[in-house]
C-alpha cells in the first residue's frame, strides 16, 4: 500500500499515533533510498523490533510501526501483495487483474510488468479512499518527518543499517518528494507515478489524465470493500502482534 493508507492502519491497530508510529509505519517503502532491497525492508520487523527493546525501548513505537506494514508479521503488505482470502496473491493483485491491460496501455508497459504495475494502482485508490475517511492524514503524515539529523529515526536507523545520520535523514527528505501525500489529488498521483516510472524503469508515459482515469476506476472497483478488506488487516495485525507486547 501507499503511505496514507500504512499510517491509517498503523492507528488502527496500534491505538495512538505519534510520529514514532508514523514513520515506522511508512519506513520500509522508504528503504530502497537507503539502499536496502525491498524484501529485507518489508521482512526486517522482528529483528528490528529486538534492536529496539535491546538499545533503544523508548522508540519501541518506531519498531511496532515497521511491524504493522511489511510481509513478517503479517502486516498489511502481506495481504495487499502475497496472500488474501485463500489465494497465494494479494489482495492489491487481485482486484488489479480487472484493469491490467489499461494500466499496461496508458503507462506503455511491456506485457509481464502489467498486473505489477496495475496492483500500484489499486494501491492508490485505496490512498483516496483512506483520505476522503481521514480528511486532515496529509497534514498529520508530513508534520511527523524529522526536521534534522538528530531526529530519534535517523539515530536509530543508522545504528541499526550502519549508514550516516545524514544519509538516513536525507532519505526521509527525498522520499516525499516522490510520493503524493494528498490522498484526495488524484493527478498529482498520477504525475508522480509516472515518473517513478521514468526513474526506476526509463519507460517514458506522459499520459497523467489516463492514470487518473484508472486510479478513479480503481476507486470505484474496490470502494465496497475498503473497510471489510481494512478491518481484516486490523484484526489479524492485533493478533499478530500479540507475542511482542508480551515483550514489552
């Protein structure tokens, strides 16, 4: 999932949310700037989770943040993108099977990356629907991002990625320029998207209105479902999170 729709559940299930749950709750799509590949970030919240009750157990809501996003707990990645409702393939891929071919069309994508690149659509309509529930989740999202390098994030992911306080501040100051946090700006979604493509693939698609299009689609193809697919995240994160409270 996108940002918004990470910290939205973050709330849920943690109960609170401070900017230790926010950004902990974003942190492992952020990762990639740190150099860290995107399996080990969405796989890494167990181990970080001990680092955290060992050096540092006054961040432990950064740690139980990381834990509600990625594939290992499960948290909600988990079922966006891996498994749901019995299918070893996420929830996100599901629905994205529905408008594929448009998504391969509008943003000139070759044939084997559609459905991937369709499952990120999905993923954005799932940002407008989580803003139009939470009007004022941009402002609260941007307000948690540290100011500076002595910030609690970036002390603590660089002790526990062995990178420079700069460099890890300097990610969390990169990274919202290529994610829209207005959840209700559909084009400046689409805008975005697009040039992620530009940069992570050199694929050049200038079609922003088609995007838009598909995003407001997807809106619509899975609005029914927002909460129920929601409430499930919730209540299986709770669950799972039970064995690390027990630490706590």
């Amino acid at each position: 999932m996108f940002p918004l729709t990470h910290i939205a559940l973050a709330r849920e299930v943690l109960g609170r949310e401070n900017p230790q749950t926010i950004l902990g709750s974003v942190f492992p799509d952020f990762a990639v700037f740190l150099g860290v590949g995107r399996n080990m970030a969405h796989e890494m919240g167990p181990d970080f989770f001990d680092f955290c009750l060992r050096y540092y157990p006054e961040h432990i809501d950064f740690a139980l943040g990381i834990l509600t996003h990625g594939t290992n707990l499960p948290g909600l990645d988990y079922f966006a993108d891996e498994a749901y409702d019995g299918k070893d393939i996420g929830y996100c891929f599901q629905r994205a099977q529905a408008i594929a071919e448009k998504v391969r069309d509008v943003c000139r994508l070759p044939e084997e990356m559609a459905l991937w690149k369709a499952h990120n659509f999905i993923e954005m309509s799932f940002e407008v629907l989580t803003a139009k529930e939470q009007a004022d989740m941009e402002v609260r999202a941007l307000s948690a991002f540290p100011q500076d390098e002595e910030s609690f994030c970036a002390k603590v992911l660089s002790d526990y990625f062995d990178q420079s306080p700069a460099d890890v501040f300097r990610m969390f100051r990169v990274v919202p320029e290529n994610f829209c946090f207005a959840g209700l700006d559909i084009p400046c979604m689409a805008r975005k998207y697009l040039a992620q493509l530009k940069r992570r693939h050199g694929i050049e698609a200038t079609d922003v209105e088609g995007a838009a299009a598909i995003i407001r689609e997807g809106c619509e193809l899975v609005k029914e479902e927002y909460v129920p697919f929601m409430e499930f995240c919730r209540e299986n994160v709770i669950n799972s999170l039970q064995p690390y409270y027990s630490q706590l």
